[in-house]
C-alpha cells in the first residue's frame, strides 16, 4: 500500500508490538517499542465514555491494547466503531492476536476501507464523537433492552436529519417536550453521511426517520 506494510515485532517488554516500514527504510511504529501494554494503560486511562453517549470511534487500532482497555469501560448500550484506513486491519489482528476481544464483543464494529490518504494509518489514536453526544439517552436496564427492540414505541426514538431550516428548532424543542429523545444526524456533512446514519439507525433503533422537505433524500 503506497510502499508501506505492516509488520509485528517483539517489543523489550517480551509483548507483541507492530509498526508500518517503507520500501524505503521509513519506519513508524504504531506501538511502543518498548512496553506496548504499558503505553496502551496510558492512553486509556485518559480516555472516558461520556454520560449518555451511544456511539464512539476509534481511529487506527493496530493491535488493538488500548481500544480493548477503553471498550471495557463502555456501559452495555454503547458502540464501539474502529476506524483504520488499512483494509487488512482486521486480518491482521486476527493472525497476531486472535484472541483479542475487538474480533468477538458485539459492542464492536469494524470499518476498514481502502483511504485516500498518502499513508495507510493514522499519526495517533485518536477518540472521537460522531455527533450523537448532545441528547438525552435514558439508561436501559438489562430487563428494558430486549423489550425496546421489540417494542421502539415504548420509548421513542426519532432519528432527524439535521439542515438548519428555520422550522428546525422549534420542531426539535417541541417533540423533546413530549419526552422524545431526538438524535441528530447533520445532512450537510455528506462524504459521511450515508455512512453516519446507518450508524446511528444499529445504534438507537429509532421509532422513525425525520426530515424536513425531503432534505437528505432529493
């Protein structure tokens, strides 16, 4: 890929690292050369889910030590999305670290994609919102989860394409008052949209899909 691949190596600490290599020479490692586990606690340690939040990316996830630390912190209805532009992430994951639980937990999804990037990997890991942060979320209990699914309209959900039309807030202000959570997902960011609003439909399973004049779908 652009002359770079990827390679696992024994780290000073005995734990499995890796890092990309150019035809070149160029090396970048994507782990500690050192003690990878230890760098991976560092980094999670920083990193917190945020109240009620549903949906959390993560950028670059090489072998996986720190996004494993933080998805044990998620609460049970929260997803995990790993984003990595190498398309063989995964699979490289799956033959050095078979046993890591980003290949297996269902709060997990992965998305490799073949990048428009000049290098096939992120500088850092990097943890990020999709956007769907700022509503209210009430916590379902283990009892609650499976009856939601069946039955959205108990709570319901409605998933709206947000556009700045000038009904927009008085729209969204009224069916909050009514007790409807409302997740927003921006129209005008359209290299992600579809992408973004798939996530969000595994996400929240919400009740119905809202648009004002057709925004999202001319």
């Amino acid at each position: 890929m652009n002359g770079w691949h990827k390679e696992a190596f024994v780290a000073k600490s005995g734990k499995l690292s890796a890092r990309w290599v150019h035809d070149d020479g160029r090396v970048v490692h994507i782990h500690s050369r050192i003690d990878p586990q230890q760098e991976a606690e560092r980094i999670a340690a920083q990193l917190h889910p945020r109240g009620e939040q549903l949906i959390y990316r993560w950028c670059g996830v090489g072998l996986g030590y720190a996004a494993e630390l933080f998805l044990q912190k998620l609460p049970d209805f929260s997803l995990l999305i790993l984003d990595d532009p190498d398309p063989d992430a995964r699979a490289f994951l799956e033959k050095h670290r078979p046993e890591s639980p980003l290949l297996s937990d269902h709060h997990v999804e992965w998305q490799c994609f073949r990048s428009s990037l000049e290098t096939p990997f992120y500088r850092s890991p990097e943890l990020s919102s999709l956007g769907l942060a700022s509503y209210p979320v009430k916590k379902p209990t283990t009892k609650e989860t499976p009856q939601r699914r069946k039955q959205p309209g108990l709570q319901p959900v409605v998933l709206y394409l947000k556009s700045g039309y000038h009904l927009e807030s008085e729209l969204l202000a009224a069916l909050r008052a009514e007790g409807v959570t409302v997740v927003e997902i921006s129209f005008w960011q359209r290299n992600t949209f579809v992408e973004r609003l798939l996530e969000a439909v595994e996400a929240t399973h919400p009740s119905l899909l809202l648009t004002i004049s057709h925004l999202g779908f001319d």
